[in-house]
C-alpha cells in the first residue's frame, strides 16, 4: 500500500502516523521478557466499522501493582517497565500492546482513545476477566454494560474490543483533567 502525503486539504487529523509514534511505542516490556503478554484488540465507529486511524494509550501498573511515577516514559531500554505505551490501529482498526498483566487488588487497563471525529480523548479501563468485580465503578453499571470493560482472556494474553458508539458501547468516564 503507498503512503499519501499530507496536502493542505488535510487540515483535519488525525495526524498520529507522523508526530505521535516512536520506536517501541507499543512495547510496554518486550516480547521475551518473563511474565509479556499482549493486550489487543479492534476499535469499532457507531456502524460497526473498524476505525483504521485510531490511537490508543495505556497506562497500567506493574505486575505487582506498582504504578510507576518515574519521569522517562518514552524511554524504551529493553528491560524497563513504565507503565504507559501507545499503539495506532492498522488497516483494519486492530491495535496490539506487549506488556505484563497490570497487578493490584482491582487489576485493570486504563485505556484512552483518540480518533477522527473526536474533540476529546475518550477514557475507559479494561478490567482483567478475573478482577474482583466488586469494583465501585463494575457496581454502578447494569450488566450488560458492565461487560464492555471485561477483557477476554486468550493464551498469551487478553482481547479488548473498543466500540466508540452503538449497541455495544464501550463504556467511557470522565476524566477531571479534561473539559466536559
């Protein structure tokens, strides 16, 4: 597939694919390091379509529920962990991260979006399928939508699908930080 250049017509981002990627971006660890795993998954628009140009950030803690609040967290040396990573969705909206299973009480992904059409990053979290679901924000939602924010387990790792809109919403939170 060639690559298109940017033209003045396309004032409009998103642009990730020229400023916002960096060498190991989606390599919170890498892939031989004891305990990887892959977080991965599809960004879905309101009709069902995978969103090709999506870029989504984790944070998370380590293994042993330690969030890391070290400054560096670009940095990439091979043997680090740092808690945050971003990946862009390919082709067919598909995004993939190697990093360790998050630990703690509640173990969880928090996850944020950004896609063309939106004004704002859109936030949500990935709770690991055997969390304890006895989570203040899991109890507050009806089952169905409670299931959005449920990981699937798969060998070597785990599937989230992020749906932006429609019948399957992922559910997203509001994050203090940023304007409503």
């Amino acid at each position: 597939m060639s690559e298109l250049a940017a033209t003045p017509g396309q004032t409009v981002g998103p642009f990730f694919h020229y400023g916002l990627s960096y060498r190991g971006d989606n390599e919170l660890v890498p892939s031989g390091h004891p305990g990887a795993i892959r977080l991965h998954g599809t960004v879905f628009d309101g009709a069902g379509e995978p969103v090709p140009d999506a870029l989504v950030e984790v944070w998370q803690p380590d293994s042993a529920g330690t969030v890391i609040d070290a400054e560096g967290s670009l940095h990439r040396d091979g043997w680090t962990f740092t808690g945050w990573g971003r990946a862009a969705t390919d082709p067919t909206g598909h995004y993939s991260f190697t990093t360790v299973a998050p630990g703690g009480q509640i173990p969880y992904f928090a996850l944020a979006v950004f896609a063309r059409g939106l004004l704002d990053a859109l936030f949500t979290r990935a709770y690991l399928p055997h969390a304890n679901l006895s989570d203040d924000l899991l109890t507050r939602l009806e089952p169905h939508r409670r299931q959005t924010l449920i990981c699937q387990a798969e060998d070597g790792g785990y599937h989230f699908d992020i749906h932006l809109q429609g019948a399957s919403e992922t559910v997203f939170l509001r994050h203090s930080r940023v304007r409503t």
